[in-house]
C-alpha cells in the first residue's frame, strides 16, 4: 500500500477492500465446511477439526492451485514410469557411500523403492531430520548417473 499514495486515514478501509476482493473472487477457501477436497477421518481431530487448521482461522488456495494438485494427484494413480534394476540402485548408492553420502538402512530402502518402483508419482513420508533429503539426493545421482537427467514423465 505504500506504493500506491492511499491517505493514511483511508489505508485501513483500503487494505480491507483489497483482502475483501482478494478473497472473495481470487481464492478459494479451504476452511473444512467449504474445502471441496475431503479429508480422510485420520487427519481429523476428535472434534472434527483439520489437523491442518489453526483454530479460527481460515486458509484459502486458487483455483490454479487446486487444478494442479487434481493433475498429481491423477498422475499419482499411473505407473508405466521408467525402472532401474535392483543392481543399478545398489551401484548407485555405492557411488553415493564413496562420495560422502552416508544412508542408513531405511534411506537406501527409500531410494530403492522410488527408483524401481515405475510410479508416475511417489511420495516420501518421514520426520523432519530423518534424512529424506539426502536420501532423494542419492536419488537423483541414481537418475543422473543413468542418463535419465531432464527426464519429463513422457519418456
């Protein structure tokens, strides 16, 4: 708003007209009575409530968002993706061990699995600090050291 040369006594007005405008034509709420996605029972508190939502307040998302997430989400439910061999993997997390990189032994199971698995769309799923991201780097020198860098899930 300080761009925009609004008089101070007005600002308050005009900050609530642009929300106001915003949120009623440009977005689209996802509190739970309005969210057009439903949520699994397992991700509800006992009351009912999003475990996703701060108590009394609102989240909003866009359209284009929301289309998005229906694309992954029908990707999701494809396989047909390329597979490296078990003996590829297992190559490529040697290669990985000898450049420094350290996984235990669920994150060389991660990376197995993702990696053969042909899945359009994969979801890893772990607490924070549980190595996910070095896991997926191992991950993507696997694809890289096989020549499928740049890769579009049309190959």
């Amino acid at each position: 708003m300080r761009d925009v040369a609004v008089p101070a006594d007005q600002l308050a007005e005009v900050v609530e007209w642009v929300v106001d405008d915003v949120l009623g034509r440009g977005s689209v709420n996802l509190s739970p009575d309005l969210d057009p996605v439903p949520e699994p029972t397992g991700l509800r508190r006992s009351d009912g409530q999003s475990v996703c939502r701060h108590a009394g307040r609102d989240h909003y998302t866009s359209q284009r968002i929301l289309d998005a997430e229906q694309r992954i989400v029908a990707t999701a439910g494809r396989g047909g993706g390329f597979t490296w061999s078990s003996d590829e993997v297992e190559l490529s997390v040697l290669a990985a061990r000898l450049d420094g990189a350290t996984l235990n032994r669920g994150q060389e199971a991660l990376v197995t699995a993702l990696a053969t698995s042909g899945a359009r769309v994969a979801l890893a799923m772990a607490p924070a600090r549980s190595g996910k991201t070095t896991a997926i780097q191992v991950l993507a020198s696997v694809w890289t050291a096989g020549g499928r860098a740049g890769s579009t899930l049309s190959d």
